[in-house]
C-alpha cells in the first residue's frame, strides 16, 4: 500500500507516489492524462519527526502550506497539493492533522495513552483563534510528533492513532 498525493506543476496534474509504506516500494511519479510513469527513487521514504520525508541519498520531501517541495540532487521542486488518495482505498482517519498553519498550544496526549471518541488531542492556535483536535474513535496513541510550542503547517501529521 502506498500513499498517492494528487499534484499540480506548470498547470498539469500528476499522482506523486511516496512509497513509504511497502518497504520494497519505490517513489514514482504518474502522469495520468499522457499514461507515463517516471521512477523517482527505488528506495523508500521515511517519515521523519518533523514530519517530512527524506531518503538515504539526502533528497527530502516537506509538505507546507497546501504545496510539497522535493529537494533533490541540488535541484527543489515546487508542486501544488491537489488532494490526497489512498493506494488502496484505507482511510486516513489515524492521522492527526492540523487544520491550519499555526501554533501547537496543547498537548493532551502521549505515545501509548488510551483516548476515548470525542478526547480532546492537541490545540491548535493561530490567529488567536484555537482548534481543539479530537479522537474520531477509541484509539491508542502510537506516534506523536509534535510538542507544544511547536509552530506546525496545515495538514501536517501531528499524531498517529491506532483505531480500536
């Protein structure tokens, strides 16, 4: 399974494809209107902490204010986000995202803790406006990458949730 993000450069449309969960995948973009695919990497990103991605070769890929920039071999890309599809059509409901660019005021939670639908997550502030993150579901916490104070971009990966 493999992540699918749909972009936009020089005002055409491509599927970007990370490869980041099969650990034999490689990245690949798609171009679906002309039928051609081009082998970005035959290794695998890795979501880092921050929550970028990079690769063993230093290339690195940030998600940032609705567009995705592909550094690599000295040369960074700029691609629109379009939207986000699933490989496999998996819902994405275990990833806490941020909304909007803004300030991580609060953080409820940690790796392993128990929350209930409804639990507030996390706080969100921007504009002195705040947006309390909520569990969709009953969940574990698996992965947090965030902590309060950090200043974090929308729909930026903020936790990881394991659905109960």
């Amino acid at each position: 399974m493999s992540e699918l993000f749909r972009v936009r450069w020089k005002h055409e449309e491509f599927l970007l494809d990370l490869g980041q969960i099969a650990a034999s995948s490689s990245s690949r973009l798609f171009h679906p209107a002309k039928g051609w695919e081009k082998l970005l990497s035959h290794y695998t990103w890795t979501r880092e902490s921050d929550g970028s991605f990079s690769l063993p070769d230093g290339s690195k890929a940030l998600f940032l204010g609705g567009k995705i920039f592909l550094h690599s071999r000295g040369r960074t890309f700029q691609f629109h986000l379009s939207g986000k599809e699933s490989g496999e059509g998996e819902s994405h409901q275990n990833e806490i995202k941020s909304p909007m660019p803004g300030k991580l005021i609060k953080l409820e939670i940690h790796p392993g803790a128990l929350v209930k639908k409804g639990d507030v997550l996390a706080v969100v502030e921007a504009m002195k406006m705040e947006h309390a993150l909520k569990a969709v579901s009953d969940a574990k916490v698996e992965e947090v990458f965030v902590k309060a104070g950090d200043l974090v971009s929308q729909d930026q990966v903020l936790i990881v949730l394991s659905l109960s």
